[in-house]
C-alpha cells in the first residue's frame, strides 16, 4: 500500500497541485486522509518490528515530507490532540519545507506564516520539548530566509512577542520558549543552504541583532530570582550567539556572569561551554582590556580546582582546566605582550601546569592532563617568534617553568604498578600508549628551547637514580626518564651531545626486570644507533642485550627494530659480531617467536649486516640461513596448491625477498627506505653477487613453483619481487616476465613493456631485454594472428591511446 502511495501522492489531496503553494489553514476534511496515513507510517516505522516495514515507511515518509501537500498537513499533524511523534513530525516537515523549498512560498504569505509559527510555539511552550525545538528550528529558518529586507529587526520582534502577557503558557515557560528560539538562530545559521551572497548579508543582520539578545540575557544572568533552567538556558543562548564572533568587549557583563554561575553544580557545564566558546573565537584576540579581565577571573578558579582534584571530581577539575587552557592556547602571545602584566600570566601558566600534573594516571584516573599539552607547544612558539631582544627576557623566565615542565611530563608518563596497569582494560592501555606519543612530542619539542641542558639534566637524574644504593628504585622511574631520552633521540641530532656515551654506560647498570622498562631500553638502544656508528667501541656494552631481547616475544617489535637500525647504521663495524647475530635470529626464526611483520624486519637487519662482510663469509651465513626455508619451499612446491600452503609459499618469498633486498654487494650504500643512508662505506666488494649465486642454484625450484601457481597473482607478485630486489638477477627476472607472457599476456604485458622501456638502452643487459622483445612480438603477433585479440583487447589494450603506443613499439 505504501508503495503505490509514495508514487500517487495526488490520490491522497483532494487538493492535487491546487495547495502547492498554499501556506495558510484549510479544511481538515481535505487533509484527513493524508494525516490518517501519515499516522499509519509514523506508528509503522516506530513500533513495527519488522524491519523491512520500518525502511519501507520510512521512505514513504521522506517523500511526504518534501511533498507540495506537506504544506497542509504539516499543520493538521501539530494539533494538540496528537502525540508527540506525530507532532515532531509536522514540525520538522514544516522546517524541511521552509529551509528547502523557500521559492514555493509566495511574498505575501511570508506574514501569515510567521503569525502562524508563533501561535504554534507559544502553544507548545509547555508541551514537548522536542517539538518545541523544531518549530524554534522552523522559525529561525524563516527568520534567516526573510533578513534583513522583508524582516528587519526580527530579533526584537521575537523578544517582544514573547514577553507580552497573555497566552496558555505561563512565563517561565514563555522565557524558556524565546531562549531556545534564540538559541537555535545562529545554530540554524550555520547550517542553512543559503547562497554565500546571502550568508554574508544575514550573519551582518544577526551581529547587529545581537543588540537585542545581549540586555535579555544579562537581565536573565543577573537576577538572583531567576530560577536555574532559566539561567542554563541563558548561558547555552551565549554560547550560540558567540560563535558568531560577537565582539569580546561586548560580552564582558555576560562572561562575567559564567564566571560566577560555575559556582553552581546545575550551571557549571552550561557556563564552562559558554566561557571557552567565547574566548576561543578568533576575533577574541583583538580586545585585549578584556582579556586582561579574564585573567584574574580564571585565577579565582585555582581553589575550587584544587578542591576538585582532592575530592575526584573530575568533572570540574575537567571544565576548570578547559577554561584555563582556552584563554593561554588561544591569547599567549597577546598576553605576553602586555609586559606589565607578566605576573598574572605566569600565574595563569603555573595553573595550567597543576592542570597538567594532575594527580592519577591517565585515562584511568584523570582525563584533564592531556588537554594542556598543545599550550605548551603554542607558548613556546610563541616565545621563540619574538626578537631576540625580547626572546632573552622571556627566556629568563620560562625556561625554569619548562624545566619544570619535564618534571611533571615524566612523571605522568610513568607507569603504574603492575598490579594497577594488569587490571586496565585494552582500550585504557591504548589511550595511555597514545598518550605518553604526545608526551613524547612535547619533550622533542621542548628540546628546541631548552637544548642540551635538557639531557643533562635528564642524565643527572637517571645517573643518581642508579648509583644510589641506599634508596631503592622503581623501575617505573627509570623507564620514564629513559623514555625522556628516548624522546629527544628519535629526532633530534645527539651525536654532539657529551652526555651519551655516559648514558651508554649506565644502561648495563639498570636491572630489566618488567617488560614496559625492557622495551623502552631497546628503544633506547635503537634511538642511539646513529650515536653509535661513531662510537663503535660503545657496541660491545649494548648488543648483547638486544641480542637477549630478541628471544622474547614480549620484546617482539621493539628489539627487532632495534637490531635492524644498529645492522643497518652499524654494519661496518659489526662483522666481529655477525657470527653471533646470526646465530641468534635464526635460532629466533626457526622457534617462530615473532610475528610475520617482525621476520620481515629481521631479515632486513640481517641483510644489513652481510652485505658488509667478505663475500665468501655472505655465502656461507646465507646458505645457513636460507637452506632451511628452500627445504620447505621444495616441500610446497611438491604439494597440490591449497590457501594453506599458498600462505606459506608467500610468507617464505617475502622473508627471501627482504632478506635479498637489503643485500646488496653492487651498491656503496643502502638505504631503507625512511632514513639517510650511513656515513661509512668500504670498497666495492669483488667476486659473483651472492644473492645472483643463490637464485641460480635454485632457477629450477623457481621455474616449478612458477608453473604450479602460474594463475595466482601474489604468489607470482611475491616470486618477481623476491628476485627483482636484486640488480644482478636481471636474468632470471626477466626468465619470469617471459614465462608469464607466454601463458598470461594480457596479465603481464604492461610489466614487460616497462622493463624493455627501462632497459633497452643499456648494453650490459641487452641480450636478454632482446629476447624479452622477441619474444613479446612473437607472441603479441600470434594473438592478433589467431583472431583473439578482440577478446583479449579489453584486458591488454584497455585504452585505444596505449594500445597504438605498444603496437608502435612491438612493432
């Protein structure tokens, strides 16, 4: 039924197109049967349980919402006599049409239709709530469509309409009516469709309107008898109404007001959403005398803060700091500026660093910390874009605060006790992870002011941390000052630092006895390795834990990423350790201890390492570590291909392939792909490419595994990437693009082109780029030859521009 309705909506209007532009009340006998449907579908989408019925009536109910009729109806559907789904449901056809379908309405109707939408809302002033904020939302949309010209002064009229006496509503319901209308304006502005000409002529009407909003709500703010919804309906109006960039200056009386309402537990949101709104907007910046005002405003907070935290409230610590934070983020340099007046911004600073060192751990027992971290990145911003003049005095004062700052960061970095952090769920382990990577970003980036002062201090601390035999340590402290080297030594050049090579000596001293501080003394380790390849003599104190690291799996990624930066910044000085890093990470690998992605990175880390040493030395650790992996992969190649062993082939050519992609003898240097290659090198090495040696011993194991899984793309891709990764087996690739194009053309065709594109010129590789060519032709010419080229044509010419391109070169 709904269906053949929702396509012949004449059927349901006596009417038909006669009421499309008809906005005024008409006969309820015409409109009846629509309403009576509508209260079918309305009943359908919300308690029918079958949910094909539901998206059924809900569709229909979309179309009747948009419909010419919705005009009539929508008025029908608001009687008192109906429910509230049903009258929300008019109210928001009656938005919909309003801000939609705005040329239906002819010029002479749009009074009829204010009248109207006043009535309503005065009716529904103490009815639902939800309905009532639709038709706010209605008549805010008419207001928006009507400025300036055909409704100057709307603002005014609506306050004075609903402060007139009279009506069913009494007036705390009346005043509560205009302050969500008055809410729901800029909101609906915000959002609306109108042309960006017209956006610019109505939010200039909606500025000087608020001439009219500000003395309402300053009368409502500051009468003690105003009861408390009034008030939070007031405060959440300020907050709409500030985002449309009212002047500061012009809000001072109201913020005012905010402050003194977050004494309040009902009020506090309300007033803490309104204050950081108003402090946030951009233009804000430009009254200075006001927020000079602020600033003594904010400080009166610093005891009911404080008696936040003591009692856990974390609600209010919450919108206290938000507040704080608010005002430094968005005016420090503002602030700073006004030189006499440095005492009460340092006072400000020294609240917002209570806010960052907050009691408890995050996110388990405080959420307000991390909201102060960007403040610190923007203050010192700030202070480092002033002359140097200038840049001098602050510093004398700030540099201490960021001192300080380290202070506290580590200490919220750190760690619970085991007891507390086992009893976190995953997410609240997820969130503190995330938070100590912003914790460490603020370190890195107070380095920059700080310098190499910081790592002394930092190393201070650690050194007296570690040598005090009388007091005993917990791991957590030193984890978190390691963490704050770590920090700093991910991305800052320490290699001048004088302060490293004692820390490399203190490492050994820390007794690793807790997983979180293992991890962070191999990101330790790893962060150094630069450090390292210029103080090879250091390599001896630090390997042998990474080396212990690397058998266990709760060390996964952060000893083998640390092994793959030392191989790979190192290698030249590491072959009188090969032997035993070798032996190491194929005992790891053979026992299966890491997951598929960290045997990847290892035998990178491995690749590193035996391409700096002789080549009859690569050969041998190479066939020790590859014979195992061959024997399977001769096992796979034997078996029937199933997505079991189709896995195994993959994951077996992916740890050849990145072992042989970083083993390179022909090249000076490697680099990995996201970091400067090494500094030292050592002469080309002389003597047949191991990896080429390798490849050619097992061409025939390639071949049959090439022609079992010939019709599976990764197999095949994980096949060309493995001997693509080295130069020197230009061949033996080149064997594998001929024996897909000979049996797959239209899959491989674009590869071969490429290769012949990338290598024709070069005389050292021409004769098989020559028998690539030939035999490309050759079988390009047979296709054609055939008749098959126009069903193979879509897949190997999808263009008709590439396929004249390849038949100019073929041919």
């Amino acid at each position: 039924m709904f269906v053949y309705l929702l396509t012949n909506w004449s059927l349901l209007c006596p009417l038909g197109c006669a009421c499309t532009h008809r906005s005024g009340p008409i006969s309820l006998r015409f409109v009846s049967p629509v309403c009576l449907f509508l209260s079918q579908a309305l009943h359908q989408l919300y308690y029918d349980p079958n949910i094909e019925n539901k998206n059924l009536a809900q569709k229909w109910l979309m179309q009747a919402q948009i419909s010419a009729q919705a005009w009539q109806f929508c008025w029908a559907l608001l009687r008192p006599d109906k429910v509230p789904e049903i009258q929300y449901f008019g109210a928001s056809a009656l938005h919909t049409k309003i801000s939609r379908y705005w040329g239906d309405i002819p010029a002479e109707q749009y009074g009829t239709l204010k009248t109207q939408l006043f009535s309503q809302i005065a009716l529904f002033a103490s009815g639902s709530k939800i309905v009532l904020t639709r038709l706010c939302v209605a008549l805010a949309s008419l207001a928006l469509n009507m400025m300036p010209e055909a409704w100057p002064g709307a603002v005014g009229e609506m306050v004075r309409a609903f402060q007139e006496e009279g009506g069913a509503a009494d007036g705390r319901a009346r005043c509560l009516a205009l302050l969500e209308l008055l809410t729901v304006l800029p909101e609906e502005f915000q959002t609306s469709r109108l042309p960006q000409y017209r956006k610019g002529q109505v939010r200039g009407a909606l500025g000087r309107e608020w001439a009219a909003v500000c003395p309402l709500l300053q009368q409502l703010l500051r009468q003690p008898e105003s009861p408390a919804p009034v008030k939070a309906r007031a405060l959440k109006c300020l907050s709409s109404w500030v985002l449309l960039d009212v002047p500061l200056s012009e809000s001072e009386g109201l913020l005012e007001a905010g402050f003194a309402a977050l004494a309040d537990p009902e009020l506090f949101d309300t007033a803490v959403e309104a204050i950081v709104n108003a402090i946030s907007q951009p233009d804000s910046q430009r009254y200075v005398s006001t927020l000079l005002k602020l600033v003594p405003q904010v400080l009166q907070l610093q005891e009911q803060l404080r008696e936040a935290v003591q009692n856990g409230d974390m609600e209010t610590s919450h919108g206290i700091c938000r507040i704080a934070v608010s005002l430094g983020e968005n005016h420090s340099r503002s602030l700073l500026e006004q030189v006499e007046h440095w005492q009460s911004f340092l006072a400000l600073v020294n609240m917002i660093m209570f806010c960052t060192g907050i009691p408890g751990h995050y996110p388990v027992n405080e959420t307000t910390s991390s909201l102060t971290l960007t403040f610190w990145y923007t203050l010192q911003d700030d202070i480092m874009s002033f002359e140097a003049e200038k840049q001098t005095v602050y510093l004398q004062v700030y540099r201490p605060v960021y001192f300080q700052l380290v202070d506290v960061l580590l200490h919220k970095a750190q760690f619970p006790t085991d007891e507390e952090y086992a009893s976190w769920t995953s997410d609240e382990k997820e969130q503190f992870r995330i938070y100590r990577v912003d914790i460490s970003d603020t370190l890195m980036y107070v380095y920059e002011m700080l310098g190499a002062e910081l790592l002394s201090n930092l190393y201070d601390k650690l050194g007296r941390l570690l040598t005090n035999a009388e007091q005993p340590t917990s791991w957590q402290h030193t984890e978190a000052l390691l963490y704050g080297f770590q920090s700093i030594a991910e991305t800052i050049d320490v290699n001048y630092s004088d302060v490293i090579p004692g820390l490399i000596g203190l490492i050994p001293r820390i007794n690793i006895n807790n997983v979180q501080l293992a991890d962070t003394v191999m990101f330790t380790i790893g962060a150094l390795a630069e450090w390292l390849a210029d103080h090879p003599v250091m390599l001896s104190s630090v390997l042998p834990l990474v080396l212990q690291a690397l058998g266990n799996p709760d060390l996964s990624v952060s000893s083998v990423s640390t092994l793959k930066k030392i191989c790979r910044e190192c290698k030249y000085d590491l072959p009188p350790y090969a032997t035993n890093i070798v032996a190491v990470s194929q005992e790891v690998l053979i026992k299966q201890i890491h997951k598929t992605s960290q045997c990847m990175w290892l035998m990178q880390a491995l690749g590193f390492l035996l391409s700096a040493l002789p080549v009859e030395d690569i050969l041998r650790n190479l066939h020790s570590l590859i014979t195992p992996y061959i024997q399977q992969l001769e096992k796979l190649a034997d078996e029937t291909p199933n997505p079991s062993n189709k896995l195994a082939i993959i994951h077996i050519l992916g740890l050849l392939s990145n072992l042989f992609t970083t083993l390179d003898i022909t090249k000076q240097e490697e680099e990995s792909g996201d970091s400067a290659p090494p500094i030292k090198s050592t002469p080309p090495q002389t003597g047949p490419n191991p990896v080429v040696v390798v490849l050619q011993q097992v061409f025939a194991l390639i071949q049959t595994v090439l022609s079992k899984w010939l019709n599976d793309s990764q197999v095949v891709e994980g096949l060309c990437v493995c001997v693509g990764g080295c130069s020197g087996a230009l061949y033996i690739y080149i064997y594998i693009y001929i024996y897909i194009y000979i049996y797959i053309p239209f899959v491989s065709y674009s590869l071969c082109l490429q290769m012949m594109h990338i290598f024709a010129s070069e005389t050292d590789h021409f004769p098989p780029i020559k028998a690539l060519f030939e035999l490309v032709t050759s079988v390009t010419l047979t296709i054609f030859q055939q008749g098959t080229h126009h069903q193979r044509a879509p897949v190997m010419f999808p263009r008709s521009r590439t396929a004249q391109r390849c038949s100019t070169f073929l041919l």
